[in-house]
C-alpha cells in the first residue's frame, strides 16, 4: 500500500515540530485527526527516544526499564520505526531489548504547570509526567444566578493552569428539570421500552446558558513531574493512614514511609512503617486490599479474625477497605490493652 507523505509525515515536520512542546502538541493532535477522522495511513515514528507514533495516529510512551532515551544516549530526536530497529540491532551488543510503550502518551499541554511546584514543561522534559485523571460532578448554582455560559466556567476553572478541566462531550449537564419520564416502545415488543430522560442529563455545549440546580459532568486530568508526583502521593497517604490509625483510637503514632511491598509501578503508593501505642506494624494497598502486618510474635491475627473471610496469616492480615481497616486495627489496639 502506498503511504502518502503528508507536512505532518515528514522528518522536516518533527523537527519543526520539536523546536516547541505547543508545536509538537499540535502535530500529535493532526496526526490524531488524520489517522482517526479522515482515515489516513501514516508512517511509524520514534521521536525524543520517548515516544512511538503508530500508523493510525496514535501517541504510545514508552515505559519500564527499556526506555529507547535513556539505553541509547545517542539516539537521533526522529527516526522511523524501521531505522529504530536497525539502530536498536546494530548497539544492542547482543542484548535482547524490548521497549514498551502505552497507549496514553501523557504529554502536557504546552499551558499547563506542575501543581506541586507551579512550573511546567518543554520538550526536553515533557516525558517527565505521571497524569491523574478523575471524573465529578460539580453543582453550578454559583454560576446561574448570571446566566453564564458553560464554556466561561470552565474557563475560570482552567485560570490556574494546574490541572485540564473539560466538560463531558456527551450528557454534560443534569437538572431536574430535564427529566422525561415519557416512555419509548421499541420495534421489538412492549417488554423493551424505556424512559426519554430518567435522569435528566443532557448535551451542551460551550453557549449553554446555566440554570439554577445544574450539574455538569467534568473530566478533570492533573500533570505532575514524576518526582512531584510522589511527594504528593507520600503526603496524601501519610495523612491517610495516621487517620485510620486515630481513628482506630492510638495515640502515640509515628509513620515511616517505605517501599511499596507489592507493586513498584509509578502509580501505586509507597508503604508505611507504622509505631503506633508501642507496636510495629507494616502497613499499605495491595491493589483493593489494605495489607496490615504487625511484628509481634504474641499476636495471632488468625485466631483473632478467625470469623473474617480474608486472606490472613499469623501476623498479617488484608482489609477490604477503610471501615475494615480502622475495625482490624482497633481490634488489636483493644486486645494489647487488656
């Protein structure tokens, strides 16, 4: 199949685009739009050793401990795929290497800053970004009373450039006032009908005009430099875990923070050595459950939680959660106590 050279398909292109992080944002968003609106067939890509471009017009990161950047110092800021290859067989030493990459490519915009420290990127750094994303809703009340238009709020949310505040593409905004409950009949018989509107969500776009008792569905993404990102993790988790541990009724708690004991993946928080009311414990997530170990021989966590339905051994034991957790461990403060 003949793939037709386009301006953002070129090496003069990458270059081009290199010279900024707004440029080359800008070429990733046309390559996104050729491959996935108009259909075009593109070439593969490796720019910065960090990214790989595929043929539909995708973005990737690379990730894990084969980052073409950092095994080859040397490697030209844009190469194809097939001259990646080449260069990867011919300075591997004999080496077997196998990079990596994800779907998201994580790069900042161009606008955006760290809301740690409070600076942003470039493009020699703008691998250098673990992202956070949550969806919410959020009331509008504030805003109706002036009627202002939906994309004006989302302006004022996007002032501080700490975070990419977007609106739900579709069933962006809820109001009772929306809500039909007429029914629809389908083609296939009365047993298959539903309600127009049961919940009263609907699409707007950036000229709605807001209402009083709107909600508005957004999407809110968080760019952190990796280091930043895990102070900030730490902090939050700490503050995390000396809460379960009030609230479990100790008193005298000190937290160390740890290496995480089960995943060492940038998302998953470190662990904590806990002294809490003269006992050791070891504590932190393991995917959906809370890990809780306590280093004392004269505690058997399985005679003790004999009755619960959870993976559990001599001295240590998994919580399904918080109220779980906070149970667990004001079980054991109350049986030293006695």
């Amino acid at each position: 199949m003949e793939v037709k050279m386009v301006l953002y398909d070129t090496y003069n292109a990458f270059r081009v685009a290199l010279l900024s992080l707004e440029r080359f944002n800008a070429l990733v968003n046309e390559r996104h739009q050729a491959g996935y609106v108009r259909g075009e067939r593109l070439q593969e890509w490796v720019i910065l050793g960090r990214y790989y471009l595929d043929s539909c017009g995708n973005t990737m990161k690379y990730f894990g401990e084969d980052i073409p950047a950092i095994i080859f110092p040397n490697l030209p800021p844009v190469m194809m795929q097939k001259e990646f290859q080449d260069y990867v067989k011919k300075n591997s030493l004999g080496k077997e290497i196998w990079c990596s990459a994800a779907m998201e490519s994580d790069i900042p915009p161009a606008n955006l800053i760290c809301p740690e420290c409070k600076t942003g990127w470039t493009i020699q750094n703008c691998h250098d970004t673990v992202v956070v994303h949550k969806t919410q809703v959020i009331k509008l009340d504030e805003y109706a009373d002036s009627g202002t238009k939906l994309s004006d709020v989302l302006a004022l949310w996007n002032k501080d450039n700490d975070a990419l505040w977007l609106i739900q593409p579709d069933k962006s905004i809820r109001n009772d006032r929306y809500i039909d409950r007429s029914i629809v009949n389908s083609k296939l018989g009365l047993k298959n009908h539903w309600q127009v509107n049961e919940r009263g969500w609907i699409t707007a776009d950036g000229d709605y005009l807001t209402q009083p008792s709107d909600e508005a569905m957004v999407n809110i993404w968080t760019y952190r430099h990796f280091l930043c990102h895990r102070e900030h993790q730490a902090r939050i988790e700490k503050q995390y875990f000396q809460d379960i541990f009030t609230d479990a009724g100790f008193k005298d708690i000190t937290l160390a923070e740890t290496k995480n004991q089960y995943c060492s993946c940038e998302h998953c928080a470190p662990w904590y050595v806990v002294y809490a009311d003269k006992l050791y414990f070891l504590i932190g997530w393991r995917k959906r459950v809370i890990s809780i170990e306590i280093d004392d021989s004269l505690i058997d966590l399985t005679r003790l939680f004999a009755a619960e339905e959870t993976t559990k051994g001599t001295q240590n034991i998994h919580a399904w959660g918080r109220k779980k957790c906070v149970e667990y461990l004001r079980t054991i403060r109350n049986i030293v106590r006695r």
